[in-house]
C-alpha cells in the first residue's frame, strides 16, 4: 500500500466507486466495490510513478493520509 492520500466515493454517474489521488495529477481508478477501487488505485500509481520517472518528471512526496468518502 502507497503512502498517498486518495479519496474514494461513490460516483452515482459511473455505478462505481472512484479512487483519486489528489497530490499525482489525473491519477484515478475506479471499482465495483471500495476494495476493488482500492486495488486498482495502487496499480495506477504504481504506473503513474513509473511513467513519471520514464519522462523525467517529479514525483511529489506523499502526505501520507488514507481518507474515505
């Protein structure tokens, strides 16, 4: 589990749950279930910090706070 804080609601519009990670820009998964949005959520960033090193771009420190909507 990653360290950054994501926030997870419900999202009537898309019958899912959606899992955002405020500090990594457009970094978002989304899940039938809070634990699926979950899992989804850390294979995303994982991704999103991978291709952030590939560009050579900066990878902003985690706040280190899990929220829940």
């Amino acid at each position: 589990m990653t360290k950054y804080e994501i926030i997870l609601y419900w999202s009537e519009e898309d019958q899912a749950f959606i899992a955002e990670v405020p500090e990594l820009a457009g970094c978002a998964a989304d899940g039938p279930t809070r634990a699926e949005a979950l899992a989804n959520i850390e294979v995303v960033i994982a991704e999103w910090i991978e291709t952030a090193i590939e560009l050579g771009r900066p990878i902003p420190e985690p706040k280190g706070r899990l929220l829940f909507a």
